[in-house]
C-alpha cells in the first residue's frame, strides 16, 4: 500500500498527474470509471486516491465512491479534484472525509503540497497502526502451572475460529492479555484489536465514542467500532456499559452495521467480539443492569481466567517476566531474585493479581539499590510489624495470640503446611521437599494436625508425585 490511485473519466488529466507524481518519485495506477477504480482498490488498497467528482459512464460518482472507500477502508486519504462549478459539493466531500481538494484547472505546484501533505499523513497512518499491531503482539502469555496451561488450552481453542468470547476473572489477571493472545494468533492477526473500556467512558460519551459522529464543521469523525474494521472490538468490563448503549451494540451484532450520531448512512463493519468482565452478569441481568439478549451474544464461548491464588506456581517465572520488561523498556536493572523472595511473594494475598505483582517487581528495582539479586526484606510488608527489627519478628494474629502455646503451634503448623502444599500446586513431593521433611514424615504431620489426603477431596489438591489427591481439614 504504496502507491497512488488516479480516478479521472478524462484521459488526458489522469495522465498528466501520474506523469507528474510519477517524475516526483510516487508510483501511481489509473482509473477511468468507477468499476476500474473499486476494482483497483479492492485488489489492493492504494495509499492515497486521488478522485474525480464527475465520473462519465459509471455507475457511481465520485461522492459514491469516497463513502465507499471511507467505509471500508477509512485510513486511506482521499484528495479530490473538482471543476469551478463543483466547490461546493468539493466541501460537502470534505465533511464526508476526504482530506482536501484541487480545483481545475489545477496548479501543480498546488497539486504537489496537497500530495505530499496527504502521502505524508498516509505514512503516519500507516506506521501508527503497525505501532499498535507491534503492541498488541507484544503481549505474552506467561506460565507453567496446570491452571495456566488450562487456560491456554481453552484460548487456542478459539483462536482457529471466529466466536464471540467472553473473558471472566478478576480485576488485575489478565483478561486483556488473553484477548490480545487470541487476535495475535487469528485470521484477523494483521487487523486492528481495538480496546473499547466501558467503564472509563462518561456514559453521555460512549455513543459518540463506539460509532463516531457527523457535524457540519468536522466532518466524518469514525467511531471505534469503524476503526476495528475487519479486526477485533474488546469490550474491556462489559458490564458497565449504559443500558441504553447496550440495546445498540445488539443491533450492530446483529446487523453488522450502525449509523453515525447525525449522520444518515449505514456504516457495514466486519468485527470479531471478545468482551471481558470481572462482574456476575447473572447477577447484574437480574438486577436489570444488564441486557439478557446481549449477554446471550456476547457468551458463545465462555473462559474463565484463574486469579493469581490460583496460578501461584507460575509467581517465579512471572516476576522474572517483569524483571526483564522493566530492564528493556525502562533501562531499571537487571536482577535476580532470591529463593526466600519468591518464597514470601508465593504467600501473599494477591488481591490485585498479576497487575499487583508486576507493580510491586517494577516497585523494588525503581526503590532498590544495585544489582544484587532481590531480597525477602526489600519486598514491602505493609502489614508488618510497626517497629523492631522486622526480621526478627512474627506477627501474630489476634486468634492465635490468645491461644496455648500447644494449640497455637499446631495452629501454625497447619496454616503454614495448606499455604506451602497450594503453593507448590498441590505437590506434596515437593513440598515435603521444601520443608525439610522426607515425604511419609509430611503425610503423618498432616494427620496428626487433622489434615488428611484422599483422591480429588476438598478445595485444595496435593500432587504426590504423579499422583492427584486432594487435602482438607477434619473439624
């Protein structure tokens, strides 16, 4: 998408531009009727047309054609040429997008600025979407836990088709990356993936946002839902989108096609929907909150994302993740991290999920000194003790504070033993291995402090090997 396309019924003129263009560098084709010209076009979309208003003997004009070419490919800048007496309708083309005008009998001086000016936006354009392609790429799928290859199984599923998906999972664990891993890996791959936040837009804007709008002073402005012609429309928090937007969007997906706020022609798009929320819809449908029949379109396929509590084991290599990012894209240092680091953020809460950790990693090389490898004590501890000496000291709960010395010590042991095994994943060889016991010895402290195994039991699995089984406390 390089060149330039010449649409003139007049022989003579739209070989004296393309000779012109042509001695200036540009590479050019020519169009004497509208069919030639849609034929060029949609063999292959040329960087900037240059139209004619008055096309003899074809059946469309040029004010058809621009529509057209606004409609389905609305990067591509259109200069128009008109006679003395067609002014007019050459300003009324610049509301409906194109990008300027030349009167004829044109000066080619004139004729040259308004080429380079549009050729030059032409590039920006250009380098502005392969920009975003470059970012939505650069999303990474990161892990190894079963959670996480569940996940990924599910997402490449659906990357070989074109179904509606719905993203599920907290705030924070990564429903737009997995979004991003599904276009990357589409049909759609080369078309824009454009992110659509419901619940960052002021409610009187989103209209005017999703479909664009048309006023005599600005002219065409294309929504969002235009601009992911062809590609993919993410609804990130769908279900903080306006009732009455929402009865909109199910006409889109619907019809494949909307009108402009003050504007009168349909505009027919070519959109793949993946949405993503961290709200029960269910609960929000009932509440009237949210359209049942556009819930009904937009859950084809549902796939829940695992929170970072569910996906611990993956904590190791996604902080290492981050480490690196941060040292590419920031220049912050290169470091290592420490087996009693991984081991304290492997316990944490996580109520932010991989969002959280990523801040907290980018939080410790920007506030650390050197490039040692990272330690457990440069880790924040906001809920640790006020003052002392941190390392030296335990922080109590106030249950286990009131306890004997005996109940609390097996208080502890069990609480230390469930967040050691569901760290690990479920596997009990390696978590005998973490604690320092051998593997019968972990079984036996396990029963004793009333926590027994059995096959897939209770909300916590122990791998004992290769072995699935399950832990749970006996009250």
């Amino acid at each position: 998408m390089s060149d330039i396309l010449i649409v003139d019924d007049e022989r003579d003129i739209r070989e004296l531009i393309g000779d012109i263009l042509e001695d200036e560098g540009y590479g050019t084709r020519l169009a004497g009727n509208s069919q030639e010209a849609m034929a060029a076009i949609n063999a292959e979309p040329p960087a900037l047309l240059v139209l004619d208003i008055w096309l003899k003997d074809s059946k469309m004009d040029g004010i058809d054609i621009l529509k057209t070419v606004k409609r389905d490919n609305p990067d591509i800048p259109v200069v128009i040429i008109s006679g003395h007496g067609n002014i007019e309708i050459a300003v009324a083309a610049i509301k409906q997008g194109a990008y300027d005008f030349i009167e004829k009998p044109f000066n080619i001086d004139q004729l040259l600025v308004v080429i380079r000016r549009a050729m030059e936006t032409s590039r920006l354009r250009r380098e502005n979407a392969t920009l975003k392609r470059g970012e939505a790429k650069a999303a990474q799928m990161i892990g190894e836990s079963a959670a996480f290859r569940g996940l990924l199984g599910q997402l490449d599923k659906v990357t070989r088709s074109n179904g509606r998906v719905m993203l599920t999972g907290p705030a924070g664990s990564g429903k737009e990356v997995a979004a991003r891993y599904i276009h990357n890996r589409s049909s759609r791959a080369d078309a824009p993936f454009v992110t659509v936040n419901c619940a960052g837009v002021e409610p009187d804007m989103v209209e005017a946002m999703l479909f664009g709008r048309e006023t005599s002073a600005r002219g065409v402005e294309p929504g969002l839902l235009e601009q992911a012609h062809g590609g993919v429309i993410y609804f990130d928090e769908v279900a903080d989108m306006p009732l009455g937007t929402q009865s909109k969007i199910l006409r889109v997906l619907v019809d494949q096609s909307f009108t402009r706020q003050g504007g009168s022609d349909k505009v027919r798009v070519d959109l793949r929907v993946i949405s993503s929320t961290g709200r029960n819809l269910k609960d929000a449908i009932a509440a009237g909150q949210f359209r049942e029949e556009l819930y009904h379109r937009l859950n084809v396929v549902p796939i829940a994302v695992p929170s970072l509590a569910e996906r611990r084991e993956d904590i190791p290599v996604l902080a290492r993740h981050f480490i690196a990012e941060c040292n590419r894209s920031q220049g912050l240092p290169l470091r290592e991290i420490t087996d009693d680091a991984i081991a304290l953020l492997q316990t944490i809460t996580w109520p932010g999920n991989v969002r959280q950790l990523k801040n907290l990693v980018e939080r410790v090389l920007i506030l650390g000194d050197g490039t040692d490898p990272i330690e457990a004590r440069e880790l924040p501890q906001d809920t640790g003790p006020a003052g002392g000496d941190a390392e030296d000291r335990v922080v109590l709960s106030g249950t286990l504070a009131t306890m004997p010395l005996r109940e609390a010590r097996e208080a502890f042991e069990r609480e230390y033993l469930l967040t050691q095994i569901n760290r690990f994943g479920g596997n009990i060889s390696r978590t005998a291995n973490f604690v320092g016991m051998e593997r019968s010895a972990l079984h036996r402290k396990l029963k004793s402090l009333g926590v027994v195994t059995g096959q897939k039991t209770g909300s916590r699995l122990m791998q004992d090997d290769d072995d699935d089984v399950g832990v749970r406390r006996v009250s």
